[in-house]
C-alpha cells in the first residue's frame, strides 16, 4: 500500500471499529425508515422504531468516540477533533492526521512495544 491512501486508522488495526460504526449507523438509518414507513400503516410501532434507532445511533457514535484512540497516549482522537474542528471538516481532518494532536507522536507507527 502506497502512502497517502492509508490512513492512520488503517495502519494502527483500527479499520474495523469504522467497519462497526458504519454498520451501527446504517441499522440506525434502517430502524428509523422502518420507523417512518410505520407511520403510513397507523403508527403504533413508529415510537419503538424510532427510539431504538436513535438509541442505536447515539449508542454507535458514543462507542466510536471512546474507541478511536491514539496508539501512543490513549487519547480519544474522534472527542478531541469533533472538540476542535469545524463539523464540517472533523471527520476528513481525522483520516487525514499524521501526529496525534495531543502527544504529537506519528499515528501511522504503531506504538513501541514495551519490552
Ligand atoms: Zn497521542
């Protein structure tokens, strides 16, 4: 792999937490549709759709937050950039790190194994 087109997020192993935050989203996007096409059949189950798909959502994100560390100091990178940066340009801003904005350390080096 060329560098450039692996992120940080690739190089540390962390890949699949994207893999399970997408997952996690789309269910929510998917209980929430289910949750509006139960509105044109009387609407008696559009609260439960709706509220496990928001549960579903916030949950996801929540873990992604507190997943997505630094491999150095731990930091919870996705908290310190939606923090920091624009919402716009958080998440591109995130892939697109090359130090860890709070030890400075390289984040596409795993870290030293302690011997
Ligand atoms: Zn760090």
């Amino acid at each position: 792999m060329s560098r450039g087109t692996s992120s940080w997020i690739l190089a540390t192993g962390q890949a699949w937490k994207l893999y399970v935050t997408v997952a996690g989203f789309t269910g929510a996007l998917g209980l929430l549709t289910v949750a509006f096409f139960s509105l044109t059949s009387g609407g008696r189950t559009f609260m439960a759709f709706a509220a496990c798909g928001l549960f579903l959502g916030a949950a996801t994100f929540v873990w992604f937050t507190a997943s997505l560390r630094c491999p150095h100091c731990a930091a919870k990178l996705v908290w310190t950039m939606v923090s920091s940066r624009p919402h716009s340009s958080w998440v591109i801003d995130l892939a697109a790190l090359e130090r860890c904005p709070v030890c400075k350390a390289r984040l596409d080096q795993a870290a030293t194994p302690t011997p």
